[in-house]
C-alpha cells in the first residue's frame, strides 16, 4: 500500500518533471586560460532568443549553436575583439550586453538619465507647488482684515 500511494505523490507533485533533462555540453580547451576566456565570453554575449539571458545561461538553439562558434573560434585562436566582432557582424549590436554608444545606441544609454531627469523635475515642482498657500479669496481676505482690525 506504500509503494502506490508513494508513486501518486511523486506524480502529482511534478517531482518527475525536472530540468536535469537537459543536454549538458561538455568542450574541450589546450589550457585553463582558453576555458576562462570561453567563460567570459558567453557571459558577454546575450542570447538572441531569451533577449534577457546571456549565452551562458539559455538552453535556446541559437544560443548553442554560438557557444558551439564562440568555442571553436577560441580553441582556432580568435582573439575577444575577434569573435566579438565576428558575433556584431552577424547578429547586430543586440547580441552584446553592453552595447557601443554610437547613434543607434545614444538612446539606450542616456534614456535611463533622462526619465530621472524628468521624474526628478516633476518631483520638484510637485513639492513646491504643496508648499505654496493657495491664494485667499476676497471672502478669507475680508474676514483675516477684520480679525487683524479687532487685535489692532
């Protein structure tokens, strides 16, 4: 009576459904500086599928596919200006994480000042605006007269 009621928890659970399922890649480099290059290298470098995850990271085909490229070139004796701009040529500024500041790219590094700029100078006339009294009208004005006048 163990064995099945044991067996029902495991599926409901989704206990079986793990990601060790997945292809491990394994690669092959002449010494441990090449290894930490290759490294390096798919930790720079952004998946063209996930958009939010680096080489190193997605389990994409694509990504695969250029770890497989990134690797050989390595191991071929590309240097990182090489391969990056071998990557750049191909799929475009995006697949860098830190992309050059050129033309295409001036707004995705000074966007993020410029919304603060903004956010800060909304914030600013917000609180001075709260800090001004509002006006009185001729009503407040007459009586603050005659409440002035009765203390004089």
């Amino acid at each position: 009576m163990r064995r099945p009621a044991l067996a029902i928890v495991f599926f409901l659970t989704g206990a079986w459904i793990t990601p060790s399922f997945g292809a491990i890649e394994t690669y092959l480099f002449q010494n441990e500086v090449q290894e930490k290059r290759y490294q390096r290298m798919i930790a720079e470098l952004r998946c063209l599928v996930c958009q939010n995850q680096n080489l190193a990271d997605s389990n994409a085909d694509l990504a695969r596919d250029l770890r497989a490229k990134t690797h050989a070139m390595i191991v071929a004796g590309a240097s990182d200006p090489e391969i990056i701009s071998y990557m750049v040529e191909r799929y475009g500024d995006f697949v860098l994480y830190r992309p050059p500041f050129k033309s295409k790219t001036w707004l995705l590094w000074v966007g993020p000042f410029l919304i603060l700029l903004v956010a800060l100078v909304i914030f600013g006339m917000t609180i001075r605006k709260s800090r001004r009294p509002p006006p009185l009208t001729e009503a407040e004005r007459r009586h603050a007269s005659g409440l002035l006048d009765q203390e004089g």
